[in-house]
C-alpha cells in the first residue's frame, strides 16, 4: 500500500484525478494540502479524507507518507517537488514538469541525489484510444509512418475563464505549457523516438504581462520523421489527430480527455473502417504504474527525464517563434 499525499486540490483534481485514484486498491489517500485553507477543508469534506495539513512542510514531515502528488500552479513545481525529494519522498508532479528546462535539470538532480521516484503526468499515452493507435502502428498496419499531426483547441480560455493558467507569472506560457506537453509527449511515444529541432509560430508573442494564445508547431525526430502540432486558447474546442503511413491513416477524433472516449478510424485505398479500443483510462494507469514503480523499484511510465525532454522542446518553441529560426534541442 502506497501512502500518497495531495499537495493541491484545484478542479483537475477533484473531477479528473480523485475519481480514478479511488479505484486503485494499491493507494491510500489519508491527507491533503493546498494554501487554500477552504478548498482543502472542502475537498477533505467531499472526498471523506481524514487529515488535513496545515502547511507543506508538515505533510514532509509526515513520516507514514510514502508520495506526494503535486498539482499546483507550475511556479511551485520545482521547489515543492525538490523539498519532497529531500524529504524522502516520491513524487508525482503534474505537466508541464517546470517553468523551463533549467528548473527541470534542478529537479533531476535532487531526484537523483535522493533517489526516489518521479512521475510525470503525461496520461495520453495510456489510454485505450493511443494504446490501439500504438498497437496499429506497431503492427504494421498502414506500414511506415510519414507523418503525424496532432491538434488541441481549447477555445475560450483567459484570465477571467482559466484563471492562473493565463497568468505568464504562475503559468510559464499559455496553450504550450498547458497542452503542447502533452501533446509532444504523445508524437514521442507514437514515433518512440525525441525530438532534435523545431521551428514554431506563436501569437501573441509571450511577454512578462500576456500569454501566447496560438501556436503551430513543426517537429523533427532524431529518426527524421515529422510531427506538426497546432494548439490554441481562441480556436474552437476540439481535439484529434493523424498518423499517416505509407499504406494508410489512422484518424482519432476526441480521444485526449480526462475519460475515455471519442472515436477512431483507419483508411486504406480510400476506404475508413472504424477501430474499436478498450476503454483504459489514462490516469487510473498512470497512478497505477506509479505505484507499481516504488514497490517493485522500478521506472513509472514517464519520468523526470521525460519531463525534462519535453520542456526542453518548449523552450525551443518559445525561441524559435523569436528568433524566427529553427533551433535544435539541447538538454
């Protein structure tokens, strides 16, 4: 039995995150923190949690605590999770890992030096949709990929709607801290392979005051294949992507959300079929491998490294849309 801590308790994680946790037997849920005093009494209340900590260092000091999760805004990634690894604790932090890869690299090292476990919350993957597409892919089953595009609109986001997420001080960025992660992360696992260069487009250009609110985005792999990526806080709210084979197209409509659903389609000779998937849910998996990791002493799907390569990508996004270049990955 993992003894897991939350250390935030923001929508996320009361619609999408305390619904799965609940399912997994291997996880107790016995405290909660967030500098909210209400919302943690609140969400103590609504979720039956006994404890409630006053400040997060009280909840390190817990010594029945095995692992905190972190989801809070991404300002206080790094420390929060640094003071957990220097308590001794795994972690689970939320996307985007950090506020640039210099933070990231910070956290690895304290990872490390303690050697505990870091997560990062990349649960795309994991769900049954991306799962049956890997499969596909694997498989073989539109033959060599050429290309894959991925797009992620969530229209209507500002300050008013989202809250901290369109604060650049608390956010670090608006659509490619909040869903390019993710969805970098997904053209990753697809292709296995990392990124080595970009070349990106955003606009608004990001400043100390405004987030970026659209950005489109070219990807090259170490393998040389392509991934274009468009993401938005003004364009409609939808989500879908495509992998295009040799052989083929494999089309997935409204797959990447908290619960499983949406449709998917292969193309052959012009011909769609529909493809049916199991229905896994990508959080459920992650936690699960997570816990899995501390017990076994073993790796969770995506870790601090995964977190760091992914924000690495992101700040080349940010300086080639500057620069107007096409900048390669260093991390």
């Amino acid at each position: 039995m993992i003894r897991l801590r939350l250390c935030g308790c923001g929508t996320f994680v009361r619609r999408g995150v305390m619904p799965q946790l609940r399912k997994i037997e291997t996880i107790e849920i016995a405290g909660v923190y967030d500098a909210n005093a209400n919302s943690s009494k609140d969400f103590a209340n609504t979720f039956n949690i006994s404890r409630i900590y006053s400040t997060y260092d009280e909840m390190l000091n817990d010594k029945s605590v095995d692992a905190v999760y972190i989801c809070i805004p991404n300002v206080f990634h790094k420390d929060h999770a640094i003071q957990a690894a220097d308590a001794g604790k795994h972690i689970f932090c939320e996307k985007p890992m950090a506020m640039n890869a210099g933070e990231c690299r910070q956290m690895v090292e304290a990872v490390e030096k303690n050697n505990v476990k870091f997560a990062i919350g990349f649960c795309y993957p994991l769900a049954g949709p991306q799962q049956k597409a890997k499969q596909l892919i694997d498989d073989g089953a539109i033959d060599e990929i050429s290309h894959i595009h991925i797009s992620f609109n969530l229209g209507g986001y500002n300050k008013e709607t989202a809250g901290w997420r369109c604060d650049p001080k608390f956010s670090g960025g608006g659509p490619l801290m909040d869903l390019a992660p993710h969805l970098i992360h997904l053209a990753c696992f697809f292709y296995d392979d990392k990124v080595k260069s970009v070349m990106a487009y955003v606009n608004p250009k990001k400043s100390e005051t405004e987030i970026e609110m659209d950005a489109r985005i070219l990807l090259e792999f170490s393998n040389n294949k392509i991934a274009t990526i468009d993401t938005s806080f003004i364009r409609g709210n939808m989500h879908h992507y495509d992998i295009v084979g040799k052989k083929g197209l494999i089309h997935a409509f409204e797959t990447m959300c908290w619960q499983v659903g949406g449709t998917m389609q292969i193309e052959k000779d012009f011909k769609r079929s529909p493809v049916e998937f199991e229905p896994i849910e990508g959080i459920e998996r992650e936690f699960r491998i997570f816990t899995n990791a501390i017990e076994t002493d073993r790796q969770p799907f995506a870790t601090a490294y995964d977190g760091l390569h992914i924000q690495s990508v992101i700040d080349a996004i940010y300086e080639s849309d500057k620069t107007a270049s096409r900048i390669n990955i260093i991390y």
